[in-house]
C-alpha cells in the first residue's frame, strides 16, 4: 500500500511538472511572437521613416532652388 501511495505521490509530482513546463511553454512561445511582431513592427517603423527622411531631403532641395530662383529675380 505504501508503494503505491509513493508511486501516486510521484505520479501527482509529475503531472505537476509537466502542467508548469506546458505552461512556461505557451509563456515563452507567446512573448518569441510578440517578439517577431515587434521586430517587423520596428523596421516597418524604420522603413517609413528611411522614406519620410528621403521626402524631406528632397523639399528642402526644392525650397533651396525656389529661394535661389526668388533671389535671382528680385536682383533682376
């Protein structure tokens, strides 16, 4: 009888474990894709603000030449 008792008590211990490690998996494998999610999130993020920075070098370029071309005719 106390065997099987040991063996019900181990048994019980190792139900234990697995319900715990099966849930530290779900935990884990959760957060690796809010991580993923993150990431493609940040170079999204980066890619816009590569094409933004790119629209902005280029009307600062345009504003440049309009300030040249109203200088030019007020000197006219």
């Amino acid at each position: 009888m106390e065997i099987d008792e040991k063996k019900s008590i181990q048994l019980e211990k190792i139900r234990d474990l697995q319900e715990s490690f099966d849930k530290s998996m779900r935990i884990l494998e959760s957060h690796i894709a809010e991580s993923i999610t993150n990431k493609e999130k940040l170079n999204s993020i980066k890619r816009d603000l590569k094409d933004a920075n790119q629209k902005f070098i280029e009307a600062e370029k345009c504003l440049d030449d309009l300030k040249i071309d109203i200088e030019n005719t007020i000197i006219k």
